[in-house]
C-alpha cells in the first residue's frame, strides 16, 4: 500500500516539476523576446554601423557557446540570457532597417513577426497537448542543422541567391523541428533547466524570424 | 571590413559546428529510434509549416 502511495506522490511531484519548468520556461521565454524586441527597436532609432551589429552577433552567440552553460545552473544565467537576448535583437536592427525602407518594408516585417508567433505557437501547442516524444529527430536535426550551417558559410562567399533561399527554407523547417524537439523535451524530462530550454526555444524563434523575413523580401515584388 | 567581417563570421560557424559535432554524433548513434507513426506525428506539422509559408508568401504579394 506504501509503495503504491510512494509511487502516486513521485508521479504528482514529476508532473508538478514539468509544469513548473513549463511555465518558467514560457515566462522566460516571453520576457527575453520582449527585451530582443525593444534591443531592436533601439537598434532602429540608432542605426549602428553593420560591423557593430554583427559584433553584437557574434558576442551574443559566443555568449551562449562558452558562458551560458555554465552560468545556467546559478542566478547568473538570467542575466545572462538577458544580455545574449539583448545582443541578437540589438544585431537585428541594420537588417531591419534595410527591409523597413522598401516599399512593402512595413507590411513584409510584420507578416515575418506575425508568421513566427504563429508557426511557435502553432508547434509548441501541438507538441504540449500531443505530448508525444519528439527525441527520436535529436540526430537528423543537429546532422541536417550542420549541413545547412556548412552550406550557409559557402554561400556566404559564393553569394548564389537560389542557394540562400533554399537554405533559409531549410533552416525554416529546421528550426520548426528543433521547437518541437525542444518543447517535448521538456514534458518528458529530457530537459530540466529552464535557462537552457529558453535559449534553445529563443534560437529557433530568432532563425525562424530572419529566415521568414529574407524569404518575404525576395518573394514579394519589391 | 567586410571581408574580415565575414572570415570572421565564417570561423564561428565553423567553431560551432565543430562544437555540434558531438552532439549530432550522441544523438545519432544514441538518440531514441522512430516507433511506428512517430515520423508521421512530425511531418504533418511540419507540412503545415510550408504551406503556412507559402500562404504568407502569397500574402505579401498580393
């Protein structure tokens, strides 16, 4: 009867745990990407040189390569993230400015941040109430995210505009896969870090978001 | 500037690759495998996604 009670309590505890890292995660979340927006916003009215921005990209992603997993475990980490949030969104302006001076500017930027939040939405809703487990795509995603990454940094000196595109198609689908990777890896205990499952969640939405808007740009008729 | 700009880009894309490496390797060898209609569970949302994009695409060119 004891052990029966035992097991009961111990499920009660890992469901209360998920919830809560759930909920952690989703405010965190919400209150990073706010900040990346106002970064952004600030970025805007400034208008930085481009090799600031890109400064602010690379520190940001060395930020989250080298000292948020280490800073993730104590209090540090929230601030942190903060900073790396700050970073990549304050890096967004140039590129932002840049689409806000065509004609569809305004229209193009809003389809790609309204798209984004609906594509997130859309899959962390699903992976949440579907609760399957999402694990078993773990190696396609980060084998098919290095290809794509390889493929990008060529690009980058090859400059062939068929091949940006479909890439950003691909890192498109990519970054949906990780959303859906990411958030059931929080319901079946796969991650329990909130700091963690926030950056992961934030840089899909980050690539999602740029790649959604280089694809409106190029496809629109401006 | 710009061209160191973008060697120097480039090298942190390879740095992470390089540090994904690992990972894809763990997860590939050790990942959990595919039950029947896992794949599908992941595909229909993800097809959802391209046609969600096309839509939009189709929405600032009109």
């Amino acid at each position: 009867m004891n052990r029966v009670d035992f097991s009961v309590a111990s499920q009660a505890g890992s469901t209360l745990a998920t919830n809560k890292l759930i909920k952690n995660t989703y405010m965190l979340l919400s209150a990073t990407l706010v900040f990346s927006a106002i970064m952004a916003a600030v970025s805007i009215v400034a208008q930085p040189p481009s090799i600031i921005a890109m400064v602010c990209l690379i520190g940001g992603m060395v930020l989250g390569i080298f000292v948020l997993p280490k800073a993730a475990n104590s209090s540090a980490g929230l601030g942190v993230i903060f900073l790396i949030t700050g970073l990549l969104g304050f890096a967004l302006g140039p590129m932002l400015t840049q689409y806000l001076a065509m004609e569809k500017g305004p229209q193009i930027v809003g389809t790609a941040f309204g798209g984004t939040g609906i594509i997130f939405l859309s899959l962390s809703g699903y992976a949440l109430t579907s609760k399957r487990d999402f694990s078993f795509m773990g190696g396609f995603l980060f084998a098919g995210m290095m290809v794509v990454m390889l493929a990008m940094v060529a690009n980058w000196f090859l400059a062939l505009p068929g091949l940006a595109l479909a890439l950003s198609a691909a890192v498109i689908l990519l970054m949906s896969g990780f959303i859906l990777f990411d958030t059931s890896r929080m319901i079946n205990g796969g991650e329990t870090n909130y700091i963690h499952a926030t950056f992961g969640l934030y840089l899909s939405i980050f690539n999602i978001f740029i790649h959604l808007l280089s694809i409106l740009g190029v496809m629109s008729d401006d | 500037m710009e061209m160191f700009v973008m060697i120097a880009g480039a090298a942190l894309f390879c740095f992470m690759i390089f540090r994904m490496y690992p990972a894809a390797k763990h997860w590939m060898e050790h990942g959990p495998k595919a039950e029947q209609g896992d794949w599908q569970a992941a595909i229909i949302p993800l097809a959802a996604v391209v046609g969600f994009v096309i839509l939009l695409i189709a929405m600032v060119r009109m």
